[in-house]
C-alpha cells in the first residue's frame, strides 16, 4: 500500500506539470477518471481541494503547492534508497538527470557523459537543455538532480558545488582571417558580418556589457538561440560568432580565439544541486566526475568546489 501510495504522489505531480489531468492521463498512459478518482481520494484526506478547476485545465490551490513540495521530495528519496539498494546488490545502474545551458551542449557535456559512461556503463542520463532560469526552475522543482548553467540568475534553495570563469570566444572558420591569432579585439570582430545570441541565452548579457562601451555598435545579419546555427552561418559567411571556453571546446570546423578586452566581464559557469537533498550514488558521481573534469581544464578559469553531497554507501 505504501509503495501505491507513491505512485499516486506521481499522479498528483504529473497532473501540477501538465497542468490538466487529461494530460497527465495521456504522459502516463492511465485513465483520466483512475487519476481523477486519486487526486478527490487525496483531497478528501486532506480535507482540502489541492487543485482549482478551471474552464481548461487545473492549477495548484496554496495548499496545493505545499503538498506538491512532499510530492517531490519522496519521489527523490525514493530514488535515492533505490540507488542505495542496486549499490548493496553489486548493480551499477541509475539515471542522472541533467539542466544544461545551451553553450555546453555541443561539445562538453557529450564528452563528459561518454566517459563517464566508459567508467560506469550502467549509468543513463536525461538531458534537458534549457534557457538559464528556465535550467533553475527543473532543478528547484525536482525536474533534474544536477544543474550545470551558464551566468544563472539568482539561486535561491540551490547549493553550488563548483563553480568557473569563463572567458568569451570569438568563433571563426579555420581559413578566417582571424584564425591565426593567440586573441582578438572586439573591434577586429566588427569588421566582419556577426551572429549573435538572442535574449534568451546567457552569452548575450555578457556581449551586450561590452557593447555599450563601444563607440562602434554591431549591426548583425544573423540572432538566434541557437549556438550551432550561429557558428554554422560564420562559418558560411565568413564571419564571426561567440562562445564561451569551455563550450567552444575543439569544434569540427570552426576555431576559437579569446578576446582580449578589459572591459569584457568573464561569465560564471555552475554546477548547483537542490539544498538540502542527498543525491542518489549516480548522480553524486557525476557531480564529482565534472568537477574533477573542469578542474582538470584548470587553465580556463578560477575554480572553487564544495563537498557533494552523497548518498551513504
């Protein structure tokens, strides 16, 4: 019964992100009224409605966002004994769920999960690359174990367990004029047609600092959201796009030089987990596992790391 129990704790969060329980009958693959039946079950316990009905859908009651906050919690608890119980058994197994930014997707994090992966192949992992606040949000709401964010907005309920520098690079074809350069002037790089992040991606904010500061202005024929579609339209267009260091990381067809400008903040990369929550085994080794890998690249940045916290084992 305790562990039905639970499983209609994962009705009652499926239904808070779905926002309707004929959405979160479809993800489930359960009968809308079966999860209805559950959540008035669970209402009459509490001897409070735990969602307003709407003409579309359902929201959560204020009661409704205490209870989900339990929900939560021991659907992870749960997660992290049943990685207590394989590791008593000798099974190497689990899932990480990861909330990246954008800028780490092409190159480091697939490397860093391939290797992981060699030294524990059992080990699964759930990627979900977000915008930065949107990445705090799946960490915050139990979404994601691990959040690794580029600039991330305020962190409240999250501890950092590493943290970088992170310089900002200009992207360019290998046969660019530019490519042969140790580092780069933002003005060098107005010479040439720009693509540039929009709003939505951290790496703007910090380009946008700099250009205020400049009596020259860009005028980019390219924005997007997208860090693959922008170096893929400099390097069709000879011109120029933006990366941070351990993003650029090495990239088929295109190379990274630093820019060199005292006026350009350095960004900060961090690894944050839920305060208070004790990771499942996988999950805390890869916690370890990247830091000890962005450590090792100790050469692009400033490097401060806190004690993971880990499951007993």
């Amino acid at each position: 019964m305790r562990m039905q129990h639970l499983r209609f704790l994962h009705y009652v969060d499926a239904v808070a992100r779905c926002g309707s329980i004929r959405g979160a009958a479809e993800k489930l693959h359960v009968a809308s009224s079966a999860i209805n039946r559950r959540i008035q079950d669970l209402e009459e316990e509490l001897g409070t409605p735990i969602f307003e009905r709407l003409p579309r859908g359902v929201r959560l009651t204020p009661a409704g966002e205490l209870f989900i906050g339990y929900a939560r919690r021991r659907k992870a608890d749960l997660e992290q004994v049943r990685s207590q119980i394989e590791e008593l058994g000798g099974v190497r197994r689990g899932r990480v769920t990861l909330a990246a930014s954008q800028a780490l997707a092409p190159a480091f994090l697939p490397q860093a999960i391939h290797e992981f992966q060699t030294l524990r192949p059992g080990i699964a992992f759930d990627v979900k690359v977000l915008d930065r606040e949107r990445a705090v949000d799946a960490v915050t709401d139990f979404e994601a174990d691990l959040g690794l964010i580029f600039n991330p907005p305020e962190l409240r309920g999250l501890t950092v367990l590493a943290q970088a520098r992170q310089r900002t690079c200009a992207m360019v074809a290998p046969d660019h004029p530019l490519a042969g350069r140790a580092s780069v002037r933002l003005k060098d790089c107005l010479a040439y047609p720009l693509a540039l992040p929009d709003g939505s991606l951290s790496g703007r904010g910090v380009l946008e600092d700099l250009f205020e500061q400049s009596p020259e202005q860009p005028h980019p024929p390219l924005v997007s959201n997208s860090y693959e579609m922008m170096r893929g339209y400099a390097r069709e267009a000879g011109g120029v796009s933006f990366q941070i260091e351990i993003g650029a990381g090495p990239s088929a067809g295109a190379v990274a030089i630093p820019i060199d400008e005292r006026r350009l903040p350095a960004g900060r990369l961090v690894l944050v987990a839920l305060r208070e929550r004790v990771l499942a085994t996988a999950a805390a080794a890869f916690a370890e596992f990247v830091s000890g890998k962005l450590r090792e690249a100790g050469q692009i940045g400033e490097w401060a790391t806190n004690l993971v916290q880990r499951a007993p084992e």
